[in-house]
C-alpha cells in the first residue's frame, strides 16, 4: 500500500506494512519468487556447478538453505535432472519378503542398493543425453551405441545396455521395480536349488536347520554380490566416454531424504548406498550427482550402518557444508526488504535501517534479531515475518513490535528443533525441562545431584515418549549404574550437539556454539567450573531470565 502526500511542489512516498506483507517463506518450496529475486551467492553454487570440484553433498541444518542451492542450480542449468526419493517405487523393496526374509537372515544387501543407484544415474543420464522419450528413440540409442563402441573392452557394458534398454524411456519407478524382481528371481532360484519345495515365508523360515539357514545366507549373498556389478563398473566408463563434451555438464539432483519416502531402517542403508554411489560417480567427468542432506540425519545414518573399518573422514572431501555469516544474513534480509518495496511498486529505496530501530534493549537492532536466529535464513525469515505481521498499517518496526515477536518466534523455533532432532532424540522436549526457569547463563554445577535424581525420577515416573539416549541416561541414574555428575554432563553435551545451548569450557575461551565453532563436544570435557549459556532463540519459551 502506498499513500503519496503532496509537499509543495515535490512528491514522496509513504511505505506502510500490509496484513499480508512477508520477506518470503520459510520452505524454499513456496519461496521461489523471492528467491529468483534475491538469491545471495555465497560461492556455494559455483562449486557445485563445477565438476572438477569435489563438493557434491550439501551439508546443514534444517533451514539453512540446502533446497535453495538446488532450485538455484536446477534453474541454471538446463542439462539439471531432478530425482525425488519418493518417487523410485523404493517401497516395493522393503513390502518385499523375499528380501526381508533373507535380510532378517543376515544376507548383505548393499550392494544391491548401491547398484540400484548407480543404474538409476547411468538411465537419467542417457535419457537426457541422448533425448531417449519412447522406443523409436531408445533404438536410435543402442543403433548409435553399437557403431561407437566396438571394442571387446566394452561388451559387457553394451551387454548391460541391452537387457536393461527395453526400459529406458519408462518412468524410474519402473525401472526400480523390474531391477528389484530380477533380484528376488535369482534369489529365489538359488534358495530353492538348496531346498526342495521351500518357500521364502516366515513360516518357513521356522521349519529349516541352522546348517539350511547357513546354506542359504551364502548362497544368497554369492547372488547378489555378483547382481551385475562388473557391468555397472564398466557402464560407468562407457558413460563417461559418451559424456565426452566439457562444455555440456550434467547433474542429477536428490533432496528431502529426510522425508518419509521409505521405511527408517531401510532409508538410512539406501542413504548410506547412495553416498557410496555418489562418490563412485566422480569417474564420470563431465556429470555431477548432487545431495542434499541435514547433519541429523547423516549422523543417523552412519550410526545404524557403520561396517568394521569405516572411515568418515575419507568422506570428507565431498561435504559442501553451508555456515552463515551475520553480513551474509543480512545481506539476505536487505534483498528481501527491497524486493518487497519492489513489488509496492516504489521508486525510493528501502533499507534494513529505514524500518529497523537502531536499538533494542542497548544492543543493534540487527545483532538483537540475529542473535535470536540459529544464523540460518530460514530463522531470520521467519522471525521478521511476524514482526511485519505485527506491524500492520506501520511504517516500520519499532522494539516493541520485535519483543512482542520475539515470544511467538520463540516457540516456534523450539518446536521446529524438537521436530529436527526427534527421529534421534524423541524425549528431548521433556528433558529441556531442567533448563527452565534459569538464568540465561550458568556453570555446570549449579546443576546439583539431588535435583538431577529427582528430575530423573519425574520424567521417568510420567513416562516418556520412547527409549532414547536421554531416557536411557535417566534410567541407569535411578539404577545407580551412572553417577549423577555423569548424567548431568552427557545431558549438557546433548543439548550442545543440538543447538540448546553454548559452552565455556575454559575462562579465557569464547563460547562455542555447535552453528558456529565445534560440530559436536564429548561429555568428558564439560566440567564443574563450564560455563553453559542457553540459546537466546530460546530464552523466551523456556521462561529464563
């Protein structure tokens, strides 16, 4: 709304905030008009552009701007594919009981993931190479294929071409399917060749001998650990001889894993699968596989499918990890604010400092707010959101308005943490009661032991909601088999890793807070004297002062 008022001669212009007025949406789905506006390029998307460039799994939290990075690259690139979880029919594999029958066994069935990934790229890329949309177009395909490569080196990879080509212009889910039954066919032939009339049944399952339950796990996994994986190898040579050109660049996309696109258990082996296959993927020069993932769940995933002899840190080169700074934040905010200016259709600049005081409570207005936020876009959004909502028919915010936000921001900030982290930690928002009504900065003993027993004893005595490692925790306190001083630090160590809090460890260090400083902390670290200061994002819902 824009009310113009005659001054002489000269004429100028009135801003006033509208019910409706936002600087965004805190989805990057439903915020894509602000973001082809006012993307700030962090340097983030050029090395995922480049394909010489390691980085191809984007790494944050929630609402630091993982979904952003990949809506901005899938519009700039025209030779971008978009692969979403929930669309590979990959709930066909665990409603499989064959599968489920010789997984339960102890049948390894990683390779089979890793495969079903590494097909799933090799056909998108074709596809989308070769234009491949029907039958007349997959057999120009395989015509084009057979004169290029004629060398003895690549007849298995035509070989897998060919079986697997009658399929190419079909939907993935498709594909997903027909390569998932060609599995449970072999397998099921090799179990039966070993045991006559058996069937893959749970009822079955209990008639048969520990030396017929032995026969059957090696011969199954001799299947799938040979389910064509030579072949994979050598199409992935193949495809990176037939993406020959540097100037066309591919790049397939995978985000929201988070997502409920599959049973957890089987989610977090084929997540682990498909970031083997992703690093299996860097053969191919000119094509880049790109993932999106939050630290939760990658730290989840490597806890429930961790091998003997796993080593993270070789994983280490291809993490993107996305950190925000308070000038790119506000650098964010501004654009915002001018292109909503924009849309009303001024002609006079609007700036952070026209509609932001230059105090609140004797800190900066920016800094306040900030402050406030996990420094992600998505908080900050969100927090002056519904301070503009606040300020409808006002010319601009006054500290009022941003205390007045500041407590619905607050619990909504809560509630989207203990959403974030409640796959790991489902009993985190009872447990975060031993930090209300404090004040907003503490030493680690003023949390003493006869309120940790107590606290320890309510909680278990209300129930919980499941057994987590903070349940856990409580329950070995009331059994005497973990000293108080113990529980109370693994809890300390616990709200650190999640964003709760920030740490003091020595008198002349800063506190580090796990946005910022030091991913995670062991409890071993945390002492009496440690200082703790609560989040201020925080402050408000859990009544501190």
């Amino acid at each position: 709304m824009i009310k113009r008022e005659n001054v002489g001669k000269k004429r100028r212009e009135k801003f006033l905030f509208e019910r409706l007025d936002t600087i965004g949406a805190a989805d990057a789905e439903e915020d894509k008009l602000f973001l082809k506006a006012c993307f700030v390029d962090t340097g983030d998307i050029e090395a995922l552009r480049d394909c010489n460039n390691p980085k191809r799994i984007i790494l944050g939290r929630t609402g630091s701007g993982k979904t952003a990075l990949i809506q901005k690259l899938i519009e700039s690139e025209s030779r971008a594919i978009e692969i979403h979880p929930e669309s590979l029919a990959l709930s066909y594999i665990s409603n499989s009981t064959i599968l489920k029958f010789l997984s339960d066994l102890g049948v390894r069935l990683d390779v089979f993931y890793k495969l079903l990934w590494r097909h799933v790229f090799t056909v998108e890329l074709l596809k989308c190479h070769f234009g491949i949309r029907d039958k007349q177009t997959k057999a120009t395909f395989l015509a084009q294929i057979r004169n290029w490569f004629k060398d003895d080196k690549d007849k298995k990879a035509l070989e897998y071409l060919e079986t697997w080509g009658k399929s190419f212009w079909e939907e993935t889910e498709y594909r997903v399917k027909e390569l998932t039954t060609t599995l449970e066919n072999d397998l099921k032939n090799a179990v039966s060749a070993n045991i006559s009339n058996f069937s893959l049944s749970s009822t079955e399952a209990q008639k048969i001998t520990e030396q017929q339950k032995y026969e059957i796990v090696q011969r199954a996994q001799s299947v799938v650990n040979r389910v064509q994986v030579k072949e994979l190898t050598e199409i992935i040579a193949l495809l990176d001889r037939i993406l020959d050109d540097p100037q066309k660049r591919y790049y397939i996309t995978i985000d929201r894993l988070d997502e409920d696109w599959v049973e957890e258990k089987l989610r977090y082996k084929l997540i682990h699968a498909l970031i083997d296959a992703v690093k299996e993927f860097r053969r191919v020069r000119h094509a880049k596989v790109i993932v999106a993932i939050r630290y939760d769940l990658l730290d989840r995933v490597y806890r429930h499918t961790r091998d003997t002899g796993f080593q993270e840190e070789k994983l280490e080169s291809l993490y993107l990890p996305l950190v925000w700074t308070k000038e790119r934040l506000l650098q964010i905010i501004s654009e915002r604010i001018r292109y909503l200016n924009e849309t009303k259709r001024r002609s006079t600049p609007l700036t952070f400092s026209d509609i932001f005081p230059s105090k609140v409570l004797r800190q900066s207005a920016l800094d306040y707010v900030l402050d406030r936020t996990l420094m992600r876009p998505r908080d900050a959004i969100l927090f002056i959101n519904i301070m503009i909502t606040n300020a409808t028919n006002k010319k601009s915010i006054t500290p009022e308005i941003i205390r007045k936000a500041e407590g619905e921001y607050s619990r909504l900030r809560f509630r989207s943490l203990l959403q974030e982290w409640y796959a790991t930690y489902p009993n985190l928002a009872t447990f975060s009661d031993i930090l209300k009504k404090r004040k907003t900065h503490f030493s680690v003993d003023d949390i003493g032991e006869e309120q940790c027993k107590e606290f320890c004893l309510e909680k278990i005595a209300k129930g919980t909601d499941e057994k987590d490692a903070l349940s856990i925790l409580a329950e070995q306190v009331l059994d005497l088999l973990l000293g108080y001083k113990d529980f109370r630090n693994a809890l300390i160590q616990i709200f650190y890793r999640v964003g709760l809090v920030g740490l003091k460890i020595e008198a002349f260090e800063k506190t580090s807070w796990v946005i910022t400083g030091r991913p995670d902390m062991s409890s071993s670290e945390i002492r009496d004297s440690t200082r703790v200061e609560v989040h201020p994002a925080f402050w408000r819902v859990l009544g501190l002062s």
